[in-house]
C-alpha cells in the first residue's frame, strides 16, 4: 500500500515541474521536458528494454537496432511532452491552435454530423498529443466528453482532472453509472472521446491487432451500437517538437442488421486496424511504454490459481 507521503511527494513533484514549465514559452517548456525525458529514459532502463522488445516484435527484423532505439526513445519524449502540453491545458487558445495545430478540413464530417443533432463518437489512440484533442474541439465548438479512471494517487488524480477540465471539457469518472451517463450524453447530441487501444485487465473481445490479438473492452463499440451513433476514428500526430497533426477519417457506422455482439465486434475490428496501419507508418508516435502490454495474455483468475498449484 502507498503511503500518503509518497502521494504527497509525488503531487507536490507534479506541481513543482508545473511551476517551472507554465511560465516559460511553449518551446521553452517542451525544453525542459526534453532534459527530463532523457534522464528519466535512462533511469528506466528495463522499461526502455520492454519497449524495445515490444517494437522489434511488431516491426520485424528488418528494422534496424538504430531504427528500434530512435521509435523508443521519440515515443518516451512523445509522452513527456504530452505531460508538459496537459499542465498548460488551460493556457491554449485559438491563436495557439492557429499557430501549432493543422487540422484542414478533416474536422468537417464530424461538424457536419453534430450539425444535425446528433452525437457521435471519436477514437484517438495513443498517438501524438491525443490529449490536446479535447482542447481543440472546445475551439471548434464541439461539446466533447471524455471518461477517466481514477489514479491510485487521490492528489494527482484531482490535479489531472481540474487540468483536463480547464479546457472546458466533461469529463466522467469510470464508475457503476458511467455508461447510462454516456448513453444519455450521446443521444443528446455530445461527442465521446475514447482511448480504443487500451488492454483490458478482464476478459473482453478479442480483436487482431500489431500482428497479435488484443484483449479490449466493449465500451466504445457498444455506446454507438446503443445509441446508433458513428465512431469516427482520429489520429493526432507531432511533427518535430511543437507541430501537431490531426486527421479524422471516415466513420464506422452501426449496422442494423447484424446482433449487437457481431456489431461490436466488427466495428472495433474496423477501428483497430486503421489505427494498426497508423502505427506502422508512424511507430515512434506511439506509446510503446505501457506498464499493460495491449498483446499480453489475459489471465483469468482461475488460470493464476491452477499456475499456483502447478508451481
């Protein structure tokens, strides 16, 4: 069990870092998070090896050593980065998202499908800045909603979440009437932002992903099975240090005639792979880091109690 001086030291680490970056000019600040990414990348060393491993499994090999230890170290950068852009959340503007932020017309079928009335939902990986999506949106006038689990730290966890709400965004805590929430939200017309490459610790759906099955949760799919609602899959993508990238693509659509689990399942067959082929192409905007590898095993607590027999 964690101790509250550990969670205090770690809040107080946060708003310290928080402190230093928020004042200083967006390259500046991405600066010193650069100089902490380094020294934290080597601390991490198994970590970093995990990665590696991770990233040679799926991209074969004909990748070089240099090319797996570049997409490693770019993704634990990428994340660090993504870290320093959330304590400035409340700070972005639309000068700002003029200035560092390309979208084009991509955000034109989700406007166009808002427009009527009618919700929908938008699937960002684990990719570039995925969390300046719900920033962007707010620009755009676009009334997004997101689900968070809560931190194990109770100090860090009201921190995160009073920053992702400074950028006028909902955000849900996971609970026992979450889903009922969400449903209600979609049918009146707002968008859910969902994570839709995250492993789930549970049994869930078994899905083809980066060359291997994945084990995912139903949420996304079932929310626009229920409601008739599209999932628009989005990829955000950091070009250097302070551009960023975000295409949306067209929507996978609930069909009728097929049951509900049929429906989730193709549906989250169809996100994933336009997702795997994201990360193929870009494998360094990715996170590879993940302490829940997406392609482990689920291991049922039966199969943990008939290994602790066998042992």
């Amino acid at each position: 069990m964690t101790s509250p001086l550990k969670h205090l030291a770690e809040y107080y680490a946060l708003r310290a870092i928080a402190a230093v970056v928020n004042p200083l000019p967006y390259p500046a600040a991405l600066a010193v998070g650069w100089v902490n990414a380094a020294i934290l990348f080597r601390m991490a060393r198994r970590r970093a090896r995990e990665a590696k491993a991770r990233i040679r499994g799926v991209l074969g090999e004909r990748v070089s050593r240099r090319e797996v230890n570049r997409v490693a170290w770019l993704s634990w950068r990428n994340i660090v980065f993504n870290g320093i852009e959330m304590m400035r959340m409340g700070r972005l503007t639309p000068a700002w998202a003029a200035r560092y932020v390309e979208y084009g017309s991509h955000m034109d079928a989700l406007k166009k499908r808002l427009a009527s009335g009618k919700g929908a939902i938008v699937a960002v990986p684990h990719m570039g800045s995925w969390e300046l999506g719900l920033a962007i949106s707010r620009m755009h006038d676009i009334p997004m909603f997101s689900i968070e689990a809560r931190q194990k730290n109770p100090y860090v966890n009201a921190y995160i979440h009073a920053l992702r709400t400074s950028a006028g965004t909902a955000i849900l805590e996971r609970g026992a009437h979450t889903m009922r929430e969400v449903l209600r939200r979609l049918r009146a017309g707002e968008v859910l932002a969902i994570l839709p490459d995250v492993r789930m610790p549970a049994p869930g759906i078994r899905v083809p992903f980066l060359g291997g099955e994945a084990n995912l949760g139903k949420g996304m799919a079932l929310f626009a099975v229920r409601t008739g609602v599209p999932i628009f899959p989005a990829i955000a993508t950091r070009e250097g240090w302070t551009r960023h990238h975000f295409a949306v693509f067209d929507p996978v659509v609930p069909d009728a005639g097929l049951s509900e689990e049929e429906d989730v399942i193709r549906m989250t067959t169809a996100v994933l792979r336009l997702i795997d082929n994201a990360i193929r192409r870009n494998p360094e905007q990715w996170f590879w880091h993940n302490k829940r590898w997406i392609l482990d095993p689920v291991v049922t607590a039966r199969q943990a109690v008939g290994s602790d027999a066998e042992d």
